[in-house]
C-alpha cells in the first residue's frame, strides 16, 4: 500500500487542561462523530479512508473561538466534521467544547484547515 490519500485530523484546545484519559475519550467522540458524517454525506470517501487504514492526527488550537472558525470553514468546504461538546460528567464543566473533528476527507482538502496547525 503507497501513501495515505485521505486522512482525518482532530483538533484540541491547549487552553483546557483536560488529562489524558479526557483527551482519549474526546478524540474518540470526535473520530467516530466526524466518520459517521463522512459515511452519511462522503461515502466514498469514508470507504477509501476505512481501507487505507483510518489515518488520524492529532493537532491543536489556542481558544474555542479558533475551534469554531474551524468548524464554519469545514462547513463552507463541504467537509465532514463534529465539533464536541462535554456532558460535564467529570473533569470540566457541562457545555464545554473540546474539541473538532474533521474527515476523513482526501489530504488535500483537509490541510487546506489544518496543514499549518501544530501537533497536539
């Protein structure tokens, strides 16, 4: 198998001081979130990531305000996305947003948003 064609990216805020098991549970909310919008609305696309692999990264943001910016342009491109909101069942408080998913959805298009983004 060459190289990856499609891949979903999940955005975090460094502003929120989540642990790692809250980090874990967030990004899974946000991979399966995103993918079913992308198996909906982009079923190709969904099959194609599924096939290569699930190519995943992780990156991150300042503020909420960024996430939301975000998520509009994920939305103006047509892109499949989830952006999370907590339940405030332990670490941070109910209605916190956490985090975006983005795709799967080909490289390209993804890193139109995120390409310049730093690791998480």
């Amino acid at each position: 198998m060459g190289e990856f064609e499609y891949k979903q990216v999940l955005v975090f805020r460094k502003d929120l001081q989540m642990g790692k098991g809250k980090i874990a549970a967030q990004a899974g909310h946000a991979a399966v979130s995103a993918a079913q919008d992308a198996f909906v609305h982009h079923k190709k696309w969904w099959e194609a990531w599924l096939f290569e692999g699930q190519r995943k990264i992780a990156v991150k943001v300042e503020t909420e305000k960024e996430l939301h910016e975000l998520e509009k342009a994920a939305e103006d491109l047509g892109l499949p996305h989830a952006l999370i909101i907590d339940r405030g069942l332990t670490q941070i408080p109910e209605g916190t947003v956490t985090c975006l998913g983005i795709g799967p959805a080909p490289e390209g298009l993804v890193d139109r948003l995120t390409g310049k983004l730093q690791l998480f």
